[in-house]
C-alpha cells in the first residue's frame, strides 16, 4: 500500500499590519485628585451645609477680628477721648465730643517726641548690629564652613537654653567696665546696641536659611575667581533678602518693646525710649494724654508690620532661595 503526501501550500510572508491612526476625540483627563478636607465636594453643594459652613467663617472671621483688633481701636478711641468719658462711660461712642488736644499734648507737652526719637534710634542701631552679627556668623557656620564651624555651631546652639535673666550681672558689669576701652557705656546707645547683637536665635535661623541655599552656586563663583567677601556681598546676600526681612522684623519690634535691659542701663530720662519711659509717666500724666501716648507709641509696630508683611510671610518658611 503506498501512501501519498500531500504537498502543502507554502504561505507568502505576512507583513506587519499598518499601525492604526490615533483615533480623534478627546484626550483622555488626568484623574482629579482625592478630595482630602472635612467637606467633599459633594457635602459642599448640599443648601444647608453650605450655609453651616459659611456661618462659622464668619463668626469665627467677627471673633478673630474683635480679638486682635478690639484693643488696638480701643485704645485709639481712648487717644481722643477726654478723661471724664474715659472714667465714666469708657464704652460710649465720644458722649461730650472729640478731644484732639490730647495727641497734641502728648506730643509736645509730655515729651513724647524725644522718647520717639530716642526709641527710633535705639530700635535702628540694634537692628543693625544684629544684621551684621546673624549674616556674618551664619554665612562663617554654613557657607564658609572651617574646621571648627561645628563648635562654634554647637557653642551659638548652647547659649539658647541659658535664660536671659541669669546673664544681665555679668553683662551689666561687662558694660560698667568694657574690656580695652578704659570708660564706661552706661548712658549711652552703645549699652543697648552693642548686647543686642548677641542673638544666637538669629544667628540659627539664618543658618538654616544658608543651608537651603545650592551649594553649586559657591562653587562656581570661588572656581571664577570670587572671595569670602565677593562672595557674601554679591551671591549670599541677595539671595537673603527674605531671611533678612524676617530678622529686621523680629529685631525692630523686639528692640521697640524692650524694657528691662534700657531702664538698666539708661538712667538719663533724656535717653530714654518709650518703653522706659511710658511707666514712669503714668502717675503724673492726664489720663487721656497718657493713653494718647501709648497710640503714638504703638503705631509704629503696626505700620511696620503691615508694610513688611509679605517678606515676613515669605520668609517665616525659612525656603531656599532659588526654585527648582
């Protein structure tokens, strides 16, 4: 029996099918992130708990508000007020009319204007040493970075948990008898200045701040050429500008509400600050004038505040400078 085979046919190569055309339509959308919150979106469009939740901003925005700012325009109603309304009906809304006399008073009379002037530059000179110190003693631990940059680092650290109060006998006495100069500085501007520079918090922060900064920008500019101080003064220092904004924040008002340290050593009523000054006041001054003084001297930390505010906001983070 013979068997047959069957040649089979031999098929042509298949070629590759064509790659279909991206279809037309919509591009497909990103998935919406998780609503994380206390109310979805869905709660949200609910009628009544849109008007729960707006209800509460509110009282909660009327209880910040009255809480911060009731004092504040308290005591400007107070600056003009005459002092038989300011004992007897302290509420009511100017009963015997607007006493404009008592800024004026204030002013002139009691003197307020040399104390304002003696605040200003006490507050200017401390904030400057306290720049200088905080830059240039961060820029040494965190830029520079010698051998002994952890030391000194560990040493600012320290100095943190002493409390203020045990070091003002030994920095009295340093101040009485300064080291090299042979004459005391007690009634001068140099015995606030000077102690006010010594803020290791500042010199941390600024520290930290440094730390965020790219340290490819210092390598490049000392591989062209540029020393410690082209460095600081035209890489560090404009990237600074909201870490120093927040410190000649916190130093102003800091040196402005003083009060320990001025009355200790600034004995001159003539040298003075308002801080000092104000409480020794209080007896011997008119009611409406005393707190017509107190508006003049909290006016300037409020102003100084609402203009500096959005490099305070910035720089409250302590960022880095440079986005990436």
């Amino acid at each position: 029996m013979t068997t047959t085979r069957t040649a089979l046919p031999v098929s042509a190569p298949v070629a590759p099918a064509a790659a279909e055309p991206p279809r037309r339509g919509r591009a497909r959308r990103a998935p919406e992130p998780e609503e994380r919150g206390v109310l979805s979106d869905a709660d949200r469009r609910r009628p009544l708990v849109r008007l729960t939740w707006r209800t509460l901003h509110t009282a909660l925005l009327v209880i910040l508000v009255v809480w911060c700012l009731g004092p504040l325009l308290l005591l400007a109603k107070f600056a003009v007020t005459p002092t038989q309304d300011i004992l007897r009906t302290p509420l009511a809304f100017f009963p015997n009319g607007v006493a404009w006399e008592n800024l004026d008073r204030a002013w002139n009379d009691v003197h307020i204007s040399l104390y304002f002037l003696n605040t200003v530059y006490v507050a200017l000179g401390s904030w400057l040493v306290q720049i200088i110190v905080a830059v240039t003693g961060a820029y040494v631990i965190s830029v520079l970075r010698p051998r002994w940059s952890r030391y000194l680092h560990s040493a600012v650290l320290a100095t943190l948990f002493v409390p203020g109060v045990v070091l003002l006998v030994p920095l009295y006495l340093t101040v009485l008898n300064p080291p090299l100069l042979g004459t005391s500085l007690v009634d001068t501007f140099w015995a606030v200045w000077l102690p006010a520079g010594a803020s290791a918090f500042n010199v941390v922060i600024v520290a930290r701040f440094f730390d965020s900064l790219p340290r490819e920008i210092f390598e490049a500019a000392r591989v062209d050429g540029a020393g410690p101080f082209r460095l600081l003064r035209s890489i560090v220092l404009p990237m600074s500008r909201p870490i120093v904004g927040v410190v000649s924040v916190f130093a102003v008002i800091a040196s402005w509400k003083d009060f320990l340290w001025p009355m200790l050593v600034l004995s001159r009523p003539e040298l003075q600050p308002l801080s000092v000054r104000l409480p020794a006041l209080e007896a011997s001054t008119d009611k409406g004038v005393f707190l017509a003084a107190l508006a003049i001297a909290t006016v300037f930390p409020v102003v100084l505040f609402l203009v500096f505010q959005r490099v305070f906001l910035r720089g409250a983070g302590l960022g880095g400078a440079v986005k990436g």
